[in-house]
C-alpha cells in the first residue's frame, strides 16, 4: 500500500497532465461545439417568438465566448494569491457546470448572450489556472504538456458535434426553408428536433462536471521538495535523456515589457493573430451556417464539425512540432498561406459535400496555430515574463472577434458569403508575407 501511495506520488505531475486535459476538454466542450448548436437555437427562438435571430446575431455568442476567454483569465491568477488554490478550482467548476445546466432554461436572445458572457469569463480562468498547473508540475516540459492539452482541447468540438447529433437530433431530420419576415431561411421545424435542442445543456453539464471532477481533488501547485522530485525524474532515464524533448536551444533575445513596445515584431504578431482570429472563428462556429444551404444533411454537417475539431486538435500538436524544429517564420507562413486561399474558397466548394468536408477539415488543422502563440513569444522575445507577454499578444483575439462581428454585420446587410470568407481569408495571406519577410 506505502508503495502504490509512493508511486502515485512520484508520478503526480503525469495525474496533474490527465486532469487539466480533462478540464480543457471541459472547457472546451461550448466553445467549440458552438457551431453545430446554432442552428438549432436559431430554429428554437423562431419557434418560441417568432423573430428571426440573424447569423450575425447568433454568431455574436461564440465571439462574446472567446473574447472572455483571453480578457478575463488573469483573474484568477489574482485570486490564487487570496485563496486555497484547491478551492478556487472547485469553486470555478462548480460554477461552470451550473451556468452551463441552467442555459437549459434559456428562451431568448438576450438571455443567450448573458450566459456566453459568464461562460466565457468562468472558461477563461478555469484555462489560466490549467496552464498554470502544468508549468508548475513540469517546469522542464512544459511546452510538450501545454500541446497535449491543446489537443484535448481541440477534440472537445468532436465530443459536443456528436452529442449534439446523439441528443437533439439522432434521425438526422432536414432543415426546410421557411418564409419569415425576414425573407425565406433554411430552419428546423421538427418537433423532435425543437423539443430537444434545450436537453444538450443538461448533457453537456454532466459531461463537464465528470471531467471536472478528478481535477477537484487532484490538481493543486507543488510543494518544492516535489519540485525537485520532478527534476530528479528528468535528470535520470527519462524523457529528456532519449531526446523525445526538443534539445536546448541557444540563448536568444530577452526583451523586457518595455522593450516589447519599441519591438516591430510585436505589433506585427499581433496583427496576425488578430487575423488568425477570423479564420478560426469562421472555420469552428459558422461551418454550418455555411454549409447549409448545400449540404441538406444535418448528419453530415455535424460530422464535418466533428472531423474539423479532430483536425484542429492534431494541428494543435503538428504544428507546435513543425515550429520546435523549423521555428516561426517558417510555420507561420506555411500555415497561413495554406489557410487563407482554402477559408475563401468554402463558399464554392460546399456545393460538393466531400469537397467542403477535405477544404474545412484543412483550415480547421491550419488554425491549431493558435497554440504556437507562445513558442512564438518565446522565441521572438525570450523567457522573461513570458505569461505576461503571451497575455499581451492573446489579446489580439478579442480586438479580431470584435471585426468578424462587424464584418457578419456586413454581410447581412452590404455583401453576399462569397465577400465575406475573402474577408476572412485574404487577410491570413498578408499575415504569411508578414511573417516571411518580418520574423527572421
């Protein structure tokens, strides 16, 4: 018994690893399966009121959703230095499950988006304690564990596409064209589907409170003696010693926070992960909207949902792997400039379902970039207050999710799709010249 307790000790920072990518699984789990839900949420409050919820509306939540994610998680680092870190952990679960469970009660549109606010906000701090955590208990890997729960991460759009098939609509009923006042809009008018579209609130917040629930008692910051531990374990045959781990690089820059500000780079980061923004948020929320004047297999479209989300869960680590060996630029202007030409071209290729399942299964892989933002910052401007700066340069997020809503807003109102994916994809070619030319 004194043996199997030491051995679980031993190897806590392996049950720290599994339960944060549990949690992010969790977390993940609203903000990624979004896109399969909108539909029938907007069929729902037409059902109930009678007013049409516009995509640009409907599409403002997930928007709402991120743009709390990346501002609001540095509060819980305050928090931490007030409270027990183990009861910060349950106190924001607990509260992430409820709201979640009490979205089951949401009737209308202003409802919706309060929810997507404290959702968001709750998501954004449950990440920034799982980040911290892992950096705690791996101080050595911590690029390698942060990848891993990008992954999970990722597959969190995969789990909640399949419940949202399994629960609100298991016989894959059709959406049909409905005259409104607004003109005439693709809706689902099944009574199955209508009836259910509330359940995947309930589902979703058992699923995220058993995901939750190992984290409760696990996760907690090490002691120093653990700490040493941990190096101890590296130090002997381990990872590092069969070089699974990328070698040590040479010294680099080491920009302070000021130095950042007079640096081109920075504001030229930021501008391409404002623009990565666009394409991501494209690609994981409006896929369906999209595809659905074509593609009249609701089926179908959740499973290019599903299969997008594992794409983007492998890219997450595809291309954390690609930039340890060939560094930024190189895997920046890869990506973008496979991601730009193929996020314009969604609006001819779902005319061909299999077609526009290969070209979104392909942004959705090019956008796991996003979990090379802070490689990025490391190597552009060293290890010094690296969250800080990670922080600074995340907030472009926010800044693109404010333009992809103005710019849904003008395509309802000025322009067609076709204009408004090449205002999402144009940009992320300017952003591939960026990075060649800029990031040497």
């Amino acid at each position: 018994m004194a043996g199997t307790r030491s051995c679980f000790y031993r190897y806590y920072n392996w049950w720290v690893l599994t339960c944060v990518c549990l949690g992010s699984m969790a977390m993940g789990l609203p903000f990624f399966s979004y896109g399969a839900l909108l539909p029938y949420l907007s069929s729902l409050f037409y059902h109930t009121s009678g007013k049409v919820t516009s995509q640009a509306a409907m599409a403002l939540q997930p928007v709402i959703l991120l743009i709390g994610i990346t501002l609001t998680g540095s509060l819980s680092g305050i928090l931490e230095y007030y409270m027990n870190v183990r009861l910060l952990n349950f106190l924001l679960s607990a509260s992430f499950v409820l709201v979640v469970g009490f979205s089951y009660f949401i009737d209308s549109y202003v409802v919706l988006t309060i929810v997507a606010v404290l959702i968001g906000t709750l998501a954004g701090q449950i990440n920034v304690c799982n980040v911290a955590r892992l950096s705690e208990w791996n101080p050595r890997k911590s690029g390698a564990a942060n990848g891993i729960m990008g992954f999970f991460m990722g597959m969190s759009g995969l789990v909640g596409s399949v419940m949202c098939s399994a629960v609100i609509n298991p016989f894959n009923k059709e959406p049909e064209l409905v005259n409104t006042t607004s003109g005439p809009e693709m809706m689902f008018v099944d009574d199955y589907v209508l009836d259910h579209t509330k359940d995947i609130w309930l589902a979703w917040a058992g699923t995220i409170a058993i995901m939750f629930l190992p984290g409760v008692f696990i996760l907690r910051p090490p002691t120093p003696e653990e700490v040493c531990t941990q190096d101890d374990i590296l130090s002997g045959d381990s990872f590092e010693s069969v070089e699974l781990l990328p070698r040590a690089k040479p010294a680099g820059p080491d920009y302070g926070v000021k130095d950042l500000f007079r640096s081109p780079k920075f504001y030229i980061l930021y501008l391409i992960i404002l623009i990565l923004s666009l394409t991501l948020l494209t690609s994981t929320e409006l896929y369906k909207f999209i595809g659905i004047e074509a593609i009249n297999d609701d089926k179908f479209l959740n499973l290019v949902g599903a299969l997008g989300a594992v794409a983007n869960a492998f890219g997450r680590v595809t291309w954390g792997l690609i930039l340890d060996r060939f560094g930024t630029r190189a895997t920046y202007t890869v990506a973008f400039f496979i991601q730009g030409p193929l996020t314009m071209t969604l609006h001819y290729s779902k005319w061909n379902k299999w077609g526009y399942l290969a070209n979104l299964c392909i942004v959705s892989f090019c956008t796991g970039i996003f979990t090379c933002i802070a490689p990025a910052c490391q190597e552009l401007f060293g290890s010094r207050d690296i969250s800080l700066k990670y922080a600074l340069t995340l907030s472009a997020e926010s800044i693109g999710c404010v333009l992809f809503f103005i710019l849904q807003l003008g395509q309802q109102y000025l322009y067609g799709e076709s204009v408004f994916l090449a205002l999402m994809g144009a940009p992320s070619i300017l952003a591939a010249i960026l990075a060649f030319f800029c990031f040497r």
